[in-house]
C-alpha cells in the first residue's frame, strides 16, 4: 500500500538495527613504520637498492638526476650457499676433532725460540750470502736477517765510540752491541752454522763462542758464563749455546753480541 507521499508501508514489524562489529585489540602496526618515516627519501632508496640486488643501478640513477655525488651501495644481492656446500660444511663441523691436553702443571713456552714456521728465516741470510760476499750486502738487504740472542733483548750499551766502563776514558770502541741480562740467561744461535771457537778471549771478551755462518759473515757471544758447544758443532738458528756471564772485561751480567764481516766488526744492529 503507499501513503499520498508514494511511500510504501511496511507490512510487518520494522527489523532490528545491526550493531556495528566491535573490534577488541588495536590494528596491528607495521614495527619498522616510525623508523622509515624518519629516514630521509635519500636513506629510503638507498635501502630499498641494498636489499634489492639493484645497488649499482640505483646509484648511477641517482648520481644522473643530482641527488647523489658520492655513493657505495652493495652491487650483488647475498650469495646463498648451494646444496653441496652446506652439506660439506656440515660435514666438517660434525667432524670429531683431536682433543688436546696438559697436565695442571704444565709449563707452555711461547717464546721467540720456540716457535718455528716453514718459512725458515735462514732461508733469507742463505740467499744473501749465496748471492754475494757479506762484505757487499747492503744495511737495507741485512736488517732482520740475524735473529736476537736474548729471548729479551734489552740494549745497553751500543756499538761504537763511547766512555770506557773501566776506565772511564773517552774514546773507547765498543766492538758490538750489549744488552742487559742476569747471569745464567740462555744466549742462542742468530743463525744456523758452525762453531768456530769456544774458550777464553784474551782481549777482554772472557768466556766466548763464535759462530761461522759462511761466505764471510760470524757472530760472536761474550762474557759467558758457561758455553753448551764445541769447536765443529753445527748448530740452528735458536740454539742454546752458552749463558750470559760477566767474564772478562766486564762490570756486571750482559752479553756482549758482535758480528764480524770478513773479520771485521760491523754494527750488529744493521742484521737484526
């Protein structure tokens, strides 16, 4: 039926209105979302190039339009390693590996003379003295050539023109370098070779071994107190030959460490 505004009647009883959804928790936010808004739209592309494996083109991209001057953005996407390389991976970790153990008492020795490589260090004094005579090898080519004869090489008194210890003249020449030790520290080898002497130097150096390391080139160990070796013995770089001593032209514990050069002293510390 309809009403004289053309508005049809309802035939029955009017219908219940529907009752909005009530959501009970807030929409989930996206955590990074306040982080990104405040990232510059420089920061944003930059981002999104990293990520995407498009480094390279989004940077010469950017430097075409003059946003960009100066930009390193990663030019690859992450490698991923393949099927055979995670399983030898795996493998490898899985591997049973050798246990190592010490006794509670142990004493581990790290020093300088302990330690060998298979790059031996003779394998560079070798080369020189082969190649030429000592007397022509330059101080650029033998610096670090010797190995030190202290485990700890302090220096005291350097090699040349100085006041007498003794006598308290000027003007003395000290024939090699000394450095500070007790008595009874361990002197070793600077280099593999022969044993030339070993006895008392009647001009001061007391207790004395010198060492002949060929094609022109010794080394001499003064003042000691004891010596391991004799005349003939081959020995290796690091070797204990004698201990440190005050015998001789001394006032206290040192060694007194020369190198000779066709018989005559250079300064030492031009092959340490």
């Amino acid at each position: 039926m309809q009403n004289s505004r053309g508005r049809r009647r309802a035939a029955g009883p009017a219908a219940e209105p529907r009752t909005p959804a009530v959501f009970a928790t807030e929409r989930p936010r996206d955590a990074q979302r306040e982080a990104r808004k405040q990232r510059s739209p420089f920061r944003q592309v930059t981002d999104f190039a990293s990520a995407s494996g498009v480094g390279q083109k989004a940077g010469v991209a950017l430097a075409a339009t003059g946003l960009l001057l100066t930009v390193t953005v990663p030019a690859t996407s992450p490698v991923m390693a393949t099927g055979d390389q995670r399983a030898t991976a795996g493998a490898l970790s899985s591997a049973a590996q050798p246990e190592v153990s010490a006794e509670a008492a142990a004493k581990i020795d790290f020093s300088r003379t302990s330690v060998s490589t298979k790059g031996d260090p003779d394998g560079k004094l070798k080369q020189l003295l082969t190649a030429q005579s000592a007397g022509k090898i330059t101080r650029a080519a033998s610096v670090g050539s010797l190995g030190l004869p202290l485990a700890i090489a302090i220096k005291s008194s350097p090699f040349g023109y100085r006041v007498s210890p003794i006598t308290g003249g000027a003007g003395e020449f000290h024939r090699g370098q000394d450095f500070a030790a007790e008595c009874g520290t361990q002197v070793f080898a600077a280099a593999s070779g022969t044993v030339t002497f070993v006895g008392w130097h009647a001009f001061g150096g007391g207790n004395r071994v010198v060492i002949d390391h060929g094609n022109g080139l010794e080394t001499t160990y003064n003042h000691l107190s004891s010596s391991s070796v004799q005349v003939g013995q081959k020995v290796n770089r690091g070797d204990v030959v004698a201990l440190s001593g005050t015998t001789g032209a001394s006032t206290g514990c040192h060694l007194h460490f020369e190198v000779m050069v066709n018989g005559e002293v250079v300064d030492p510390t031009g092959w340490l």
